[in-house]
C-alpha cells in the first residue's frame, strides 16, 4: 500500500503529556494579552513551566478536529514532541538524552475563550486543552537527527501553514531550553515513564495567540470550520489538520451553587 492510500494513527498512545513553554518569543508575544509581559518573561527565565495534558485528547495526523461548542477563539500550537524510552527519576541532562526514544511533531490546540476565564481564576490552561492534541507524523529516532545537532540543541526549521498560506516559522534550535535539559526537570523528584511525551510548547510564529498579543486585537481571525493547519518540521515531517464544526452541546455548563443557598437548602453547616 502506498503512503498516500494509508491512514495514519498517531504513532504513540502516550502515558502522560507535560507540555513546557521553551521559546522566549512566544512568550513575548503571548503574554502581551494579558498586559503583565514582563512579569511573565522574568518568571520564564528564572526555570522551565510545564501543563499536564491530556494523554486521552491525543489524535492522529490525519484526524479531524472541532472545538469546544462554548469557545470562539480556537487556535493551534506549532511544537515538536520526544517520547521517553525507559524509566528515569532524577536524571542530568547528560542521562535524560538516553531517554529519549524519538521526536515527533505535536500541535496543542487551543481553545482561547475558555483558556482566559480558566486563568482568570488563578488556574489552568486545563479544560481548554482537554479536546484535541495531534502528533505524528511518525517517531523520528534521535540518531536520525544528528546531521541538525548543534550543541545540545537541534536545528531544524518548524513551519506552520493556514490554508497553505505560510503563517509561522522557526528554528527548534531557538528552545531556552534543550530537551535534555526539560527531561532532567521533569524528572527533579519524579518520574519519567517510558511512553511519556514532553513536548518543547510553541515557537515562535507558532500560534494565533502570539500574533493577538503582539496586534492587540483578534487578528488573524480564530481557526474556523473548514479551515486546514499544517506544520512542518526538517527531518520529522508534516501534519495535515481540517477544522470541523463543534458538536452541538448538550448541557449547559452551571453555575457554582452560592454557600448560602446550599446551607437553606440542606441545613448543613460546618
């Protein structure tokens, strides 16, 4: 069967997914929307940042992805992904290379309207992400790599596509942070499971939101029904993905109960 006739699933079901934020432009430009840049930019040089995704909400790269039904504002994040080999706990950053299985490339959307209000609250991203992840196109091994190694960081150029119009470009080798270096953090005090996927965050260019941040407006407009994202990375391929509409919603998402209403009502007080 030819490539081209096949269906690709995502090459690894991850255990879990912890996703840093490693490219300082991003940052810049991200962190503008919510008018404390530079706060956000001393917190990111003093160590790495990582969210738990959801190792459930990981897709393949021919699969298509809808939005939350309450969001508007859905976006995509251009990063590339390594997959733990073996077991480690407290590992150098000379260690944690030996750990790493392979790189794939990894788009975490994102829906921004829910992202705003969840870290409003002091919390999150969390239910903004717990929808769509998709990596692929397959697991491109570490020596498969090392014609692009410079130092401890990998060259190799990332490009994301709307609609086959250019959006973004980077280097990976821009990362604040090698991945050995991320592995070793992850891995102060826990452990790192073979089948875990950490992923490097969005470069620059990566996103919509970075280029909101930076125009002050929702500008480019979000991703639609319809839409197609595609990224690329030197040596470990390209990512296809169509947009489709949200399902309809079922329920309505409630409102807390206020304390004094469920004291009234169930006579319960400490």
């Amino acid at each position: 069967m030819a490539l081209a006739d096949a269906r690709l699933l995502a090459p690894v079901r991850p255990a879990s997914f912890r996703d840093f934020v490693s490219f300082e432009q991003h940052v810049q430009g991200a962190a503008a929307m919510t008018g404390n840049a530079e706060t956000a930019l001393a917190a990111w040089h003093q160590q790495p940042t990582y969210l738990y995704g959801s190792p459930h909400a990981v897709v393949g790269p021919d699969e298509p992805v809808a939005g939350l039904p309450e969001d508007q504002a859905l976006d995509f994040e251009l990063e590339v992904g390594v997959v733990i080999g073996r077991d480690g706990r407290d590992l150098t950053p000379e260690e944690a290379r030996e750990h790493i299985a392979g790189y794939l490339v990894v788009n975490d959307w994102s829906a921004r309207d829910v992202q705003r209000h969840e870290m409003r609250g002091g919390l999150g991203p969390a239910k903004s992400k717990d929808f769509a992840t998709t990596i692929g196109p397959w697991l491109v091994t570490p020596d498969e790599l090392e014609p692009a190694r410079v130092g401890d960081r990998l060259d190799l150029t990332m490009t994301v596509y709307v609609n086959g119009v250019v959006f973004g470009q980077d280097s990976l080798a821009h990362m604040g942070w090698s991945f050995e270096q991320l592995v070793s953090y992850a891995s102060r005090s826990a452990w790192v499971r073979a089948g875990d996927l950490i992923a490097s965050g969005t470069c620059s260019g990566g996103s919509l939101a970075e280029a909101w941040g930076r125009a002050g407006r929702q500008e480019p407009r979000p991703l639609q029904p319809g839409d197609t994202v595609t990224m690329e990375v030197d040596r470990l391929g390209s990512i296809a993905t169509t947009v489709v509409a949200a399902a309809p919603e079922r329920s309505p998402i409630p409102r807390a109960t206020p304390l004094a209403e469920l004291q009234a009502r169930t006579g319960v007080r400490a």
